[in-house]
C-alpha cells in the first residue's frame, strides 16, 4: 500500500481562516502532504483582529498528540500558538515521548493585526522546553526582538539575532524580514554546525495587505518539504518561494475590510 507524506500541525485556530491551522492544513494540502492536527486555542479572529482567545486544556492538547501520533505518526511537526507555559511543556513531553526530530517551531506572540496571543510568561517557557527540541526556528523580528532582547533594524541585526537564538539550543533559525522598511526583503537561516555559512534570501517586496497568516503559511510549507525528505535549508528556500507566489496571486483579492490572506492554492504543484 502506498502512504502519505504526513506533516502535524500544532496550533491555534483562526475563525478568519487565514492564519493559525487553517493556513496550514491548506499549506500542508497544497504542497502535498496529509495534515493531521492538534488545536491549542480557539480564537474569535477575522481580518480585523483578534477579540478572544479561548486556550484547550492542557489535557485535551497532550490527548490529541497522543491519538493522532499513536495511530497515523507524522514526518514532520509544526508548531504554532502555544498560548500558555502549561501547555507549552505538555507538547514538549508529547514530542519526546514520541521522539520526534523533524520539528519547525514557529514562536507566535503577536497577530498580524498586533495582538498578543500568548501569556506574559510563555517566552520563557517557549525558549526551555520547546527551542532545544526543534529541527528550526521561524521568528519574525518583533518576536525576534521579545526573544533575544535585542532591537532588530538592518540585515546586520538580524544576522546577530539568529546567533544569538541559536544559543538556546536549537539547531537552526529562520528570521523572517518582512517588518523591514524598504522594497527588498530579506530572510537569514543560519544552522547551529556552519554558523559562518549564512543564507540571505533575497526578495523584492509585495505591496499589498493580503499579509495575514504568511508565518503560519511559511513555516508550514517548510513542514512539508522536510516530510518530502529535502535538507532543511532547501526546505527554507523552496517554501519562501512558495510563500512569494501565494503572496502575489492573493494580492489583487479583497477579503474582510483588515489584513486578507494569501492565496495557498494558486498552483503549488510546480514546488513540489
């Protein structure tokens, strides 16, 4: 019998449907993967912002973990809204548990639209249980910024910002450039092992405020190409290729009055 090639998202769901697990299971579909998920938090969200946040129990988390990764498995895990230290250190004992290595960790703090998704003392917890089991690491810079301390303002920062990151354990980091000024955007990876070999991805700017979801999305389809087999850095550049085309054939519609989402089905098969 033929299988699937499994990607598990752990995250918060978004009721817009642009970001949070319903940007990835559409990330996941797309770029040919089963997605299977586990929901960490309900939100009231459109285009607007967020107006509540409603966290599942820690038990029913670590449960759904169990179920789905007892009986279908996973090659790859991505992980989102952890909205709270409780919950954080659940799936952190899920995942070793089930020894899981092929783990992107997507530290989501703050929306699109600005708001705070997490608890005052979720960073702390994020960077000690979660940050030394990850494969990747896919801050933005304001999260990159919360995490390190540190104000993000040129390429440079961010190259100093990753090493940084790179110290509480994970294996490799993916900032995110999209709060630059400017028309060219650029995103850093460095890996833990070749820390004087970094990738800069270069790409111009897409003006248009069809933004919402584009870290769920990117670090979703960076899920999917690991369960495709591909390095992680190829993995890194094929999804903000990805990422780019979902961003310029969604840029021309209108959806809801805020920030709309990206277009995650425009025609992915020429990234596989």
């Amino acid at each position: 019998m033929k299988s699937y090639k499994k990607v598990l998202t752990i995250a918060g769901s978004d009721s817009g449907g642009g970001a949070g697990i319903q940007a990835d299971l559409k990330t996941i579909s797309s770029l040919g993967c089963y997605g299977t998920s586990v929901i960490t938090a309900i939100t009231a969200q459109n285009t607007m912002g967020v107006s509540a946040i409603h966290p599942v129990p820690a038990e029913i988390v670590d449960k759904q973990i169990n179920a789905v990764l007892s009986d279908i498995g996973t090659d790859s895990i991505k992980i989102g809204m952890l909205h709270s230290a409780e919950i954080i250190k659940t799936v952190a004992n899920a995942l070793i548990k089930f020894k899981i290595k092929k783990i992107v960790l997507d530290p989501v703090m703050v929306a699109t639209s600005g708001d705070k998704l997490i608890e005052d003392n979720t960073a702390n917890a994020l960077t000690e249980y979660l940050f030394p089991l990850a494969a990747i690491i896919t801050p933005n810079i304001p999260e990159a910024e919360i995490l390190t301390g540190m104000k993000i303002q040129t390429r440079d920062d961010m190259i100093h910002s990753a090493l940084k990151l790179l110290n509480f354990g994970c294996t490799s980091v993916l900032i995110k450039g999209g709060h630059l000024t400017g028309d060219v955007l650029y995103d850093i990876y460095i890996h833990k092992g070749k820390k004087d070999d970094i990738s800069i991805f270069k790409n111009k700017k897409i003006h248009t405020n069809n933004v919402h979801g584009t870290g769920c999305t990117l670090s979703s389809a960076i899920a999917a190409y690991i369960a495709h087999g591909e390095e992680t850095e190829i993995a890194v550049e094929k999804a903000i290729g990805y990422l780019q085309e979902a961003i310029t054939h969604g840029k021309n519609y209108r959806t809801g009055k805020g920030n709309g989402p990206v277009n995650h089905f425009f025609n992915p098969q020429k990234f596989l």
